[in-house]
C-alpha cells in the first residue's frame, strides 16, 4: 500500500541519540503537513513500516505516532491506521471550515430510523416530489380562527404572564386539569396530579425511554412500530426487540415467548389505530399484556396520539385504565390540531412520575407557557371536539383514495390492510426488491414514502412502505402511487439486467 509520507526522504538519523530522533521525526512529519504535501485524511505508514525506513526500532516508531497525537496532527484508529488530522491540516484559507469538528465530537451514529426521521421532515419542501412519508394532519383542517382568537384572550387575560416561567416544570394547572378531564373519560388518567406536560408526544417517548432504560435492558416493541420511538429505545442503548403485529394489534403469544427467554424492563406499543398498520388491539390481547406486565413487573408505554383519529369500530378504554401503575401513557394535540402547537402530555403515577418530572425539569425547565395558556382554552368549549368530528370523513376520504390508487396502480404486487384510523397505509411489497435502493429511485422520480426497515428493530424478510395520507388531496395521492409503480417498475428493470440504480 502507497502512503503520502514519503519514506525514502527521511532526514539522516546517524550519531542522533533516541530522545533526538523522535523529534527530529515528529518535526519531518509536521513539516510535510504545514506545507500541505500531507492533507487532512492521509494514511500514514504503519509504525512498523516507519521504523524500518528511519532505521530505528518499533517503539520509537510508536513514541513519534503518540507524540504527534498529543499535538493535535493525527489520530488513530484500532484497525484501521494513523491519518493527519483536520485541525492540523486547516490552513488561513479555510480556517473557519468546520471540519475539524468531525474529529473531535464523540462518536455518534444515527440509527436507521432516526436518519429516516429526519430526512422525511424535509421531503414536504422539496420541489416537485409528493410526500407519502410524512403522518402529518392536514393544514385545511387547522383550527386557525379559533387559535388566533384565543391567542388574543390570553394576552388580554393573563398577559406577560403569557411568556413568563411557569412555577412547575409539570405544567399549567388549567391544562392539566383539562387533559385529566379527558383521562377520566377515557381511561389514561385520573387527577391533574398525574399529567406532565410536554412538548409534544415525541418528547414524551424520549422521556420515558431516558428514564426507564439503561444499556443493556431489554425492551420489547410493535414491529414495525413509530420510526421516532425507535430511534429513541435505540438511543438508550438498550436491547430493542420486535414483536410482530396483525390485524389484532400486538401479538401477545410472540410477547410471551420473549418473556420466557428476557426479563423485559418496558413494552411498547400503540394499541389504538397503530403506526402504521393503522390496526386496533383487541380486547382479549389488551386484557392479557396488562396481566402479563403485573406478573412479570415491567412497565408498558402506550402511545395514545391516534386514538381519537378512529374511523372504524368500538372506542376501547386506554390500557392504562386497567393498570395504572404499569402503564405510561403519552398522547399530543399534534395529530389533530397541528404539529406546531407543541402540546402533549405523560400520564403516570408513582416513582417513575417523580423521575420523569425531574427529567423533564433537567431537559427544558417546562414545555412554552404560551403554547399551553392557548391550549388549556382551547380545551375548554368543545372546539377540539367539533374538530374531530370534522377530521374523521375528512381523512376517510383520503384513506380510500390512497387504498384505490394502490389497486389501480400496483395490482397484485402489494397486500396493505384497510386501516381502521390514523394517517397511514402499511405495504407489503410481494416481488422481492431492495428498499432503500426502492426510497432513492422514488426520489428520483418525484415521490417520496418512509421506508419499513425505519421503522423495525430488525430487518424483514420483505420489503414494507409507510404510506401517508394525511397532508395530500386525492389527486395528489393517485400520483404519488403512479410515481412510486413506476419508481419500482425502474428498480426491477435494474435488477433483470444485473444493473445499479442511479442515486439522486
């Protein structure tokens, strides 16, 4: 292997003692990188191969890598070699370059679904592609009037209270005690005692996982599931295991298996219009997960934000309703009123309440004061209501549309069940194809959807797309799916004829 160092000019090294020679060789190599012969990213020699070119033994070899090092000109890596560093190869011109950062933040590498998460959240701007992989609700739907007329009250009522500290990281007592009065309607809580406010649902998975998981738990959850808190188990360090989910929603059977082989800290799941099968858990399964949590002494997390989005069959009463002190409940406004009013909460009771209050208190004092003094009103006259009842055919319309345009476009190359709520439709591609070559090649050709591995902890035998449905039009939703049949109709061709796929 060629290295930039050049090893036939090395400096003379006779008649030099052993503390000489290290810097006479520190200083030769310094030299070729202040001159820029030796750029960021360069191999240098083994030390073995340093050694025998300067004549000198291994060990000082070795001393002269570590001594470079310590002045900031290489790094090293087990396995893979001595390279000069980026803060050492910067010159005047590009001193503000921020690549030397690479070098010295500590290693950190996004999971798949956190990667996923985060391109999607562009996809909506990028001109000319049709987002199928985004769950947001759609902006006709908005409650803007409303918001903007209450936005006004509070100022009126409270003012600089409005953007002032809130005396409790838990959240403003008007709007904890308007999420309870949900929670006991509907099973998740029963006092205001219960309820932390946060800034959306998302930030109450991240919470519960940093509270609850510790490297090496083992966590069990839907698969596929939510990419965001799978990211989040992930990032716990903990083991995230799988556990498949069909029409009856989370299969307690395949739990028990894995309860039989780990002792599980926490189950994951989202029993009501699932992300993204759009599937309810039935009762008999809800019944014997609560059983199964209270035997084997492991918390569940129920992830409630689409609960309220049921377009078909019987509302059930939340898990936590039957177990509350092993359930964690988490929920939003997001999925309804819009992503921006960043208002969701955490149900619980007990220590992990405590804890979770403290974490929250640790991560960002309390969730925005004017955010929750819109919401406590908005709460209070039933807008939210009449807003459900508005969304409900709204979305039905648009899960149809998207299940047709499937049937048209892609007939016998897909099995996807009607979803009974929510804002996706699950793909199971049945023809054999790589999805992450599939996601680049829909780019490629306008469209984009989130693709299933995102949203698994291991991978699947087939390839899955999340579709959603939530933020387009009906026309729009036959032309994504056009652009998607055609992306892949591009991808098998590529196959057949032993090629690669462009990357957009």
């Amino acid at each position: 292997m060629s290295y930039k160092l050049n090893l036939s000019d090395l400096p003379s090294l006779e008649n030099a003692d052993r503390g000489s020679i290290t810097r006479t060789l520190v200083a030769h190599v310094i030299a070729e990188v202040d001159s820029g012969r030796l750029t960021a990213g360069d191999r240098l020699p083994p030390t073995r191969a340093l050694a025998e070119a300067a004549g000198v033994n291994h060990l000082t070899a070795a001393r002269v890598y570590r001594r470079l090092a310590e002045l900031g000109y290489v790094t090293a890596s087990v396995g893979r070699g001595t390279f000069v560093s980026a803060r050492a190869a910067a010159t005047p011109e590009d001193a503000d370059s921020a690549d030397w950062q690479s070098f010295v933040l500590p290693e950190h590498r996004l999971s798949y679904a956190a990667e996923i998460l985060r391109d999607t959240l562009h996809t909506p701007a990028r001109t000319g592609v049709i987002s199928l992989a985004v769950g947001w609700p759609a902006p006709a739907l908005h409650p803007v009037k409303e918001l903007r007329e209450i936005s006004a009250a509070v100022f009126d009522q409270v003012g600089v209270e409005a953007v002032s500290y809130l005396s409790s990281s838990e959240g403003l007592p008007e709007l904890r005690e308007q999420i309870a009065a949900r929670g006991r309607r509907s099973g998740f809580a029963s006092s205001p005692e219960e309820i932390i406010v946060t800034s959306g649902a998302r930030q109450g998975l991240d919470l519960v996982a940093r509270a609850l998981l510790r490297p090496g738990d083992v966590v069990a959850v839907e698969t596929p599931t939510f990419a965001g808190l799978l990211a989040s188990l992930q990032d716990s360090g903990a083991r995230v295991i799988g556990i498949p989910v069909d029409e009856e929603g989370l299969d307690v059977d395949a739990l028990e298996d894995v309860l039989a082989r780990h002792e599980i800290k926490l189950c994951a799941l989202q029993p009501d219009c699932q992300n993204p099968t759009g599937q309810t858990m039935s009762a008999e399964r809800r019944a014997r997960l609560l059983e199964l949590a209270r035997e084997r002494s492991f918390f569940v997390l129920e992830d409630g934000v689409y609960a309220t989005l049921r377009f078909e069959g019987p509302d059930l009463p939340r898990l936590r309703s039957g177990a509350p002190s092993h359930v964690i409940y988490v929920d939003s406004l997001s999925k309804s009123v819009g992503g921006g009013l960043r208002i969701g909460w955490i149900a619980a009771q007990g220590p992990v309440l405590n804890r979770l209050a403290g974490l929250k208190m640790a991560t960002d004092v309390h969730t925005s004061a004017l955010d929750q003094q819109i919401a406590a009103r908005y709460l209070e006259p039933g807008i939210h209501e009449r807003l459900l009842e508005q969304s409900l055919p709204y979305y039905v319309e648009r899960r149809d549309a998207l299940m047709a345009a499937l049937e048209r476009h892609l007939p016998g190359e897909y099995r996807a069940r009607l979803p009974l709520g929510g804002h996706h439709v699950w793909v199971e591609l049945t023809k054999p194809v790589s999805e992450r070559t599939l996601y680049s090649e829909a780019i490629h050709h306008g469209v984009a959807f989130t693709p299933g591995a995102a949203t698994m902890p291991e991978p699947a035998a087939r390839a899955h797309l999340r579709l959603s449905f939530g933020l387009l039009e009906p026309e729009e939703l036959d032309e994504g799916v056009r652009r998607l049949a055609r992306a892949l109709r591009a991808v098998h061709r590529y196959d057949q004829l032993g090629a690669t796929a462009p990357v957009s």
